[in-house]
C-alpha cells in the first residue's frame, strides 16, 4: 500500500499530519502499472538502480537505471512508458532504451529529460567521463517505437568534465551541466547550450559564471523556461549559489547570482532546481547537516527582473540526514520535493501548493510514502512532475529498484477539507 499524508494547516502551524487516504498498490512484475502503482521493469536486475532518474511529459515517461549490465557492468539503461491518453491512468513500458556505444561504467540513465517526440538520457561516464547525451526520437511510422537519432558531446569534450551531470528541456533547446569542466579552475564548471534545427540538436553556446573558480561545480543543476536559465553552483563559495541567465539576441547574458539569505558552509545551495513561470525552487540537500530546504524565489520580487526570496520550506518532521530537496520538480503551482533519507533512508515525498493556506504560502498539500518500502530505499531520490502525472524513484528498492506513479486527476487528492 501506499499513503498520502495530508497537512490541513499551513506547515509552520502544523502540529500533526492527519492520516487522509490509502492508495491500493501493485508490485508489478509485468510492464504494466496503474494509478498508485509501483513498477519495477521485467528486466532489472539486482542493484540496476531503476528509478535512479524519472523524467514525464504528456503520454511519456523516462526512468533510468544507471547501473544496468546489458552493456558491461554499470553501463546503464533507460525505460519508455506509454499511456494511451490523459484520460486513462493506465501506463505500460513501451521499451528499453540501450546506448549504441555504451560500454562498461558509462552510467547511462543518470538523468532524463522528455519533450514532445525527442529524449534524453545521459551518460556522463562516457569517454573517461567526458560524457554524452545520448537523443532519442519517437519513430511515429515504425508503431511509436524509440531510436537513438544523436549522440551529443561537447565540442571541447576533456576528461573529468562530467557533461550530462544535469539536463533540462524547454521548447526545443536543452542546456546541459558539466561540473567538472576547467576553463575557469578545476570543476568550476560549465553549461552548453542545445538547439533543435531540423531534427538535430545543435551547440548553440557555451556559459560560464563570470565569477567563476575551482571546485565551484556550475552546472550541478539547470533549469531552462522561455528566456530564462538557471544554473546552480552547489560549491560556490563553500555553500553554494544560483546565477540568472536571460537570452537576448546575442546569446545569453548573465543578470544575476544568488545566495541563500542564510546560506552556510556545505549547504550545497544550488544542488536542485525546479522553474515555473515566474517562481523559482532551489534545494539545498546540506543544510542544517543534511537536514535540507527549499527557497522560493520569485520574479521581480524587490525590484525590476530581480529574483527575490519569497520562502524557506522545511517539513516539521524533518530531521538530519534527510536530504529534503536534492530533488524538486514544478508543475503550476505545485511544487515538489523529495527526501531521499527520510527515516533511515525509507525516503518521503512532499508536495507543496502556491496559495495554500495564504497568497504565495507554499504550504504543505501532502506528504507521500511508500507502505512498502524500508530502510535505505531512498524514496524521493528522483522526482518529476507533468500537470496533474508524479512520478518519484526510489532506485534502491527491493534491491533492483522501482518508480511510484500518482496522478491527481481528482484535485482532492492535493486539496485539504478546508479548501
């Protein structure tokens, strides 16, 4: 079984989570998974890691399973689902995804991105751990079937650069981290810039922070809107940082770098990002010693294209080593995030709504469990989010790994009783 937890009250009145409903679960061996459902690919094997990286949009949905020995030993694999229309919640796995080239340690499957006929998987073990994108385009003629079209690696690729370590897509451009790239010190970092012309994704530029310097790691996270890039620097000056990136017709221009207002040592600021419109998530993993937060930003709060700090969410039953928010995900105006060692590592998701409780509250709508799961499960290690379709990986299930599906279909299921 599963468990949704609901919060009635804002989270920072909250003195108790009320038990609000149970969601009927299946183990499915076969590749199939309803709503509520827990999947586990037929293929996996023992510590394949699937549901290390979940990524959703529309009638499609990415899993990775970085550890995969189909090409070698931790060479990775990815899965497509299939759902036949919004309407249904039913979701099957359409087919395994292999890297052409993939050889041993590639770790293909640590992140996944998806839009419209085109996805992403990346490898950033490639080549000495250079890295690789690897594209894959929904074949509409061959029965919905998924070929590898592309293999993108940078144009300046060097060892130890880590490209692929995150991914973001946004109407047909990607912007791709690589933490470990040196131009401006060992693992200052970088990001590339993708566009998609004529079906093929082509380098259109290369960022870095201006301010950049060793060990900053720029490019531990992206997120891409319209104009608008994100990149985070986890390691910036000891506790991490974010820096703004809006597109003008000569390229990108940086407009702004952002610390936490409390920001500490080893917070790792920055580790996570989530976009929506005009509001900003960033997950700090370290803070409060690995307790985690999340900071909300929003658009032109305290002045004319500033981002400004409009929260700082922590649940009320977090504790150290929980980790809340190395991942977070954005649909609307829900917000989710993850927390992957959440009592001994069982893993809890939370989710958050905008006007919860208050005008620009975020306020805690729900907090999610896996009824099945244990300890070192990590639960809310991958997170994504499409409209009303959540998906939450917890790639150390069951040893082999395994995804959660919710769809809120019914708003109630996010709504509390005072609403």
């Amino acid at each position: 079984m599963l468990t949704l937890l609901q919060c009635t009250k804002p989270l920072s009145l909250t003195l108790f989570l009320s038990l609000f409903s149970w969601l009927n679960t299946t183990i499915l061996s076969a590749q199939e998974a309803e709503e509520g459902t827990k999947i586990m690919a037929t293929t996996t094997n023992n510590q394949d890691n699937f549901g290390k990286s979940v990524a959703v949009s529309g009638n499609y949905s990415v899993i990775g399973a970085w550890t995969d020995d189909d090409r070698g030993p931790e060479a990775g694999a990815a899965y497509i689902y299939f759902r036949q229309d919004e309407k249904t919640d039913h979701w099957i796995m359409r087919e395994k995804l292999l890297a052409s080239d993939g050889e041993a340690f590639n770790n293909f499957g640590g992140k996944v991105a998806i839009e419209g006929d085109f996805a992403f998987v990346t490898a950033q073990g490639n080549d000495d751990f250079a890295g690789a994108i690897y594209v894959f385009q929904r074949q509409k003629a061959e029965d919905n079937t998924w070929k590898e079209v592309q293999k993108i690696m940078a144009p300046d690729k060097s060892f130890g650069d880590y490209f692929g370590t995150s991914i973001t897509v946004n109407n047909g451009r990607i912007a791709v981290g690589a933490y470990g790239e040196d131009d401006k010190g060992r693992s200052a970092g970088a990001v590339y810039i993708y566009q998609l012309t004529e079906d093929q994704w082509k380098f259109e530029n290369k960022i870095h922070d201006q301010e950049g310097a060793p060990n900053d790691r720029f490019g531990s996270s992206v997120a891409l809107a319209g104009n608008t890039l994100v990149v985070g620097a986890n390691r910036d000056n000891n506790a991490g940082s974010i820096i703004i990136f809006e597109r003008k017709e000569k390229g990108w221009n940086q407009t702004l770098k952002i610390f936490s207002s409390d920001g500490k040592a080893k917070d790792r600021f920055g580790s996570s990002l989530a976009l929506s419109d005009d509001y900003l998530a960033v997950g700090a993993d370290g803070a409060e010693a690995f307790m985690g937060a999340v900071y909300v930003f929003e658009r032109n709060l305290g002045g004319e294209n500033n981002w400004g700090e409009l929260k700082k969410i922590q649940p009320i039953d977090a504790d150290t080593d929980d980790r809340f928010g190395k991942t977070i995900a954005m649909s609307g105006e829900y917000l989710l995030a993850g927390s992957e060692g959440h009592e001994m590592g069982m893993g809890a998701t939370y989710l958050f709504r905008k006007d919860k409780a208050g005008e620009n509250n975020w306020g805690l709508a729900n907090k999610m469990n896996a009824m099945d799961g244990s300890p070192r499960d990590l639960f809310g290690s991958s997170v994504a989010m499409s409209g009303e379709d959540i998906f939450i990986g917890a790639y150390q299930s069951d040893r082999k790994g395994g995804a959660y599906i919710f769809r809120a279909e019914d708003k109630s299921i996010f709504a509390s009783k005072d609403d």
